[in-house]
C-alpha cells in the first residue's frame, strides 16, 4: 500500500512539473522580442535572442518570441534541401519507396549489430529495439519521399510489434497458472 501512495504521489509530482513547464514556455513565448533582448543585453546575459532573427528581416516592436521563432523555421535553411528534392523528384516513386525501406533497415542493422556487440540483450529484444531505434533514427535522416507518411510508418510498426509483445506476453503470464500461484503469495 505505500508502495502504491509512493508511485502515485511522483506520478503527480511528474505531471506537476510537465504541467508548470508547459506554461512557462508558453508564457516564455508570449513575451515581446525587442525589450526581451534589449535587457537580455543590458543585464549582460550570456543567452541572448540574437540568434533567432532570421537574416534580413524587420522585427518590430510588437513581434513576440514566437513570432519570431516562427519566422526564422520557416526560411529554407539549407542549399542541399532543394538540390536533394530536385534529385529525388526523378526517381520513380516505386524506387523511392525501396530506397527508403533499404534507408531503415540499414539503420536498423547498424543498431542491431551495435546491440548485440556492445550489451548482453537477447536476439529478440535486440531486434525490437533497433527497429525502434532505426525508425527514430529514419524519421531524423533525409529520406528521399517528401511528407511524413514514410516516417509514421516507419515509427508505428516497431511501436506496434513492441505492444503487441507486450500484450502477448502479458496473457501468457496470465495464462500459466504457476505464476499466478506465486503472484498471488507474493501479495
């Protein structure tokens, strides 16, 4: 039982702090960019907005962080991007498709390999997790299908096959009447 209060007062306490995190970003956020920066710069902080104005762009008075923040992402950061995509747009899309399945499952083995080398996890486990972990890894890469369909795909069946595991596993052990035996004298 206090075990339970314990779990459940961090639980609250986690979500506490998310929560307060969330709104000061947002608050964060709302504030106005030029007197934020100016004293940013009169306190001689070391942390100062500069960063976020995007080249050869006005910012006002009444422009928040946000705004400006949003600005600067918008712009095309990369001369590469659009030379890629210009490439890309000339493969046919079936061949697209396998260039992007031959992309994950590359990452995937690299991770596969870096699991099975370096820790004592099992084959099964290994795989899992470096589905997963070549996924993340995918979803981060330039890939040569523009849109984020590829990527959700890629995310959704390493996250799919864990849960499906996870419930696999979990009925079996309610299954085997052995471990509900012992289960149950734990308590």
């Amino acid at each position: 039982m206090k075990k339970t209060v314990a779990q459940i007062i961090l639980l609250l306490l986690l979500l506490a702090f998310c929560v307060m995190a969330v709104v000061l970003v947002r608050h964060v956020l709302q504030l106005p960019f030029g007197p934020t920066n100016d004293n940013l710069h009169k306190k001689g902080s070391a942390f100062t907005l500069d960063r976020l104005i995007p080249a050869g762009t006005y910012i006002n008075s009444n422009m928040t962080i946000q705004d400006v923040i949003t600005i600067r992402f918008q712009q095309e950061t990369s001369l590469l991007r659009p030379a890629f995509q210009a490439i890309a747009d000339l493969i046919p899309f079936r061949y697209r498709l396998l260039l992007d399945l031959v992309q994950f499952f590359f990452w995937t083995f690299l991770w596969m390999t870096f699991l099975r080398v370096f820790t004592f996890m099992g084959y099964g486990r290994a795989l899992r997790t470096s589905l997963l972990t070549g996924g993340i890894m995918y979803y981060f890469m330039p890939d040569l299908s523009p849109g984020k369909m590829d990527d959700a795909v890629f995310l959704s069946i390493p996250i799919l096959i864990i849960l499906i595991r996870g419930y696999w596993m979990r009925s079996k052990a309610g299954n085997n009447p052995r471990r509900r035996k012992s289960a149950g004298q734990a308590w």
